[in-house]
C-alpha cells in the first residue's frame, strides 16, 4: 500500500485508508449490500446488523439497490443497542443512478439517498456509470432507447458541490475506465478519491491500477470472488484449480486467498455474503500473507472480465459497443 494506508489497525483490525481531498478514513474491507436477484429488506437489515456486530464499519449501497432504506434502519438499530455509538464509526457508500447522472438532478439524487438512509452526509457518493439515460425513469435493465451521453463536466461539477456542502465527504466514480477517469482529471477541482470496479484474480485490471496509484485514486473491488450467485456473476474465481491448490497449502479458504490477494495489491474491497459464518471468515486475512511465489502464480492467471457491460451498450449510443464503453480495457 501507499503512504495514504494507516500503519496502524483499527480496533476492530481492519486497516484503513486515508482519502485524498477529504482526509476521511475508508476500511479497506467493506460490505456491500447489492444483492441479486434482490432479497427482502428485513433479510438485508438482519445480514447488516450481524456484520455491524462482526466488526465491519465499511458500508456499500446505491439508489439502484433498494438496499439504502434498510441499510438506514439498521444503523439506527446498532446505535439503539449499543453495537456503535454512533453513525459517526461508519463508512456510508452510496451511489448515482444513471437516470439522475445530468448536472441539475445530482444534488437532489444525493438528498434523496440520505433521505433513505435517515443520514445527514454520506463518506463517499460515486457515480454508477459513465452513461446517463432518460430522467425520471428508475428501472434496470434500462432501454436501449432511453441511453444519453454523460455531460461529464456537469455531472462532476454537482458532485463536487455536494462534497462542498458537506453532504458527501467524498466522491468518486465506478465502471470507469482510464480514459474515461482521464476526461474527469482533465477539469476536476476535486479529484476522484475513489474508482469502484470488477476487480479479482482472474480480472486484475492492471492497466487501471497502474493508473489510479499515479493519479491517488483508491481502486475498490466489487465481485472479488466472482460473484457466484447473481445474475452476471460465475463460480470461476472459487473454482480456480490454482487458487484451490493455493488455499489447501495454506490452510485458507479460495474466498480468504482472493481478499488477501487484493488487498496486498493496494486495493479495498467489498464483500458481500449475508451467511453470518462466510462473513466472519471474510474478515479473517488481516494476520496473514501470501508468499512471493504465490503472488507471482495468481499475477499469471489468464484474465478475462466477467461484468461485460453488456446492459449499457445500445445502438442508440452512447457506446454502441463493450470496446467504447471500456476503451478497449477488456
């Protein structure tokens, strides 16, 4: 990790990270709420006051998840009974939907998020994806008619007063390629802190890590186990012959062995599991490392990505293709 990373732990031993522009601290490990196909509030609610007990302080939502309400009630609930003191020891993510990514509709998306969650500011506020699509309509997959063409500097610029009002302490992107982050540096007056990607063994991204260190923008993992179970995802990460014969030397499960892993590449990491045991070992990789030789085997893996994007591409445009919409990093 870079000079950002807290050398010391928190009392709950999940490292920290230390956002430029803001100063705020992001848990390296977070949670995310994301669940697919979608499962019932109180389910959610429960999963997150488990993991709130557990030690996590990291948490992932976003407007188009459905998870932001009961993300809210059951940070009023850890508070009432005493797991937290108060909402100031979380890490609140929360992100843009497409429908709301124009200039004019950022700062009332973001009201409405806190709204949800019963908060007055959020840690860190990304945009979704570099696409925008009809207002007003709030539904997924969208239609390949309702596509629009992000007006890059305006939306930016609304993040930012958000940050500037205090609503958000943080902000930054997701699905963003270098190129596309590039465009936002180009006029940014607040650089994105953070770029929420795909990001496992089999899907590196070593392009994008490259260029998010030279610039100080934290890479965070979604998927980093491959999300089995959702509708995009696959078991091919946990199915891994190399990283099972990893795991079984060091006496690790493949889930631990692709945390560890992506940690030690300086990167943060959402995990997402409502299973109270899967959880718990989720978080044990902090008292261990990986060898030289082991990096080095999962660094060879053959890559390909799994999230293709396939649900943001129209022949309307904006990204008639995967290659425009990545930039050729596919």
């Amino acid at each position: 990790m870079d000079g950002c990373l807290e050398a010391s732990l928190s009392p709950l031993s999940i490292p920290e990270y230390v956002l430029g522009c803001s100063g705020r601290r992001m848990p390296l490990l977070g949670f995310g709420t994301a669940a697919s196909p979608p499962v019932g509030s109180q389910l959610t609610k429960t999963a997150i006051l488990q993991a709130i007990e557990l030690g996590y302080r990291h948490f992932d939502t976003a407007s188009l998840y459905g998870t932001e309400q009961p993300l809210g009630e059951a940070i009023l609930e850890a508070i009432a009974v005493g797991l937290i003191k108060s909402r100031d020891e979380l890490f609140i993510t929360s992100k843009l939907w497409c429908s709301d990514a124009h200039g004019e509709l950022v700062l009332p998306a973001l009201q409405r998020s806190l709204k949800n969650l019963r908060l007055e500011y959020l840690d860190l506020y990304l945009i979704h994806w570099p696409v925008s699509s009809k207002p007003g309509i709030y539904e997924f997959p969208i239609k390949r008619e309702d596509f629009l063409a992000m007006d890059f500097k305006a939306v930016w610029k609304a993040m930012e007063d958000c940050q500037r009002l205090g609503l958000t302490k943080s902000i930054g992107v997701s699905n963003f390629s270098c190129k596309k982050l590039g465009d936002i540096l180009a006029f940014a007056k607040i650089p994105p802190a953070v770029n929420q990607v795909e990001l496992n063994p089999l899907w590196q991204q070593k392009k994008l890590r490259e260029f998010c260190k030279a610039n100080g923008i934290l890479l965070t993992a979604y998927a980093p186990l491959g999300a089995q179970g959702t509708i995009w995802g696959s078991n091919r990460v946990l199915e891994c012959e190399l990283l099972k014969e990893i795991a079984k030397q060091k006496g690790k499960t493949v889930a631990q062995i692709c945390l560890r892993w992506a940690y030690e590449q300086g990167i943060s990491i959402l995990v997402k599991s409502f299973n109270k045991d899967r959880m718990k070992s989720n978080l044990e990789i902090f008292n261990w490392s990986l060898s030289q030789e082991d990096v080095k085997k999962i660094n060879d893996i053959p890559q390909s990505r799994l999230c293709s994007g396939q649900d943001y591409i129209s022949k309307y445009g904006p990204f008639n293709t995967t290659q425009e919409l990545w930039d050729g990093e596919i």
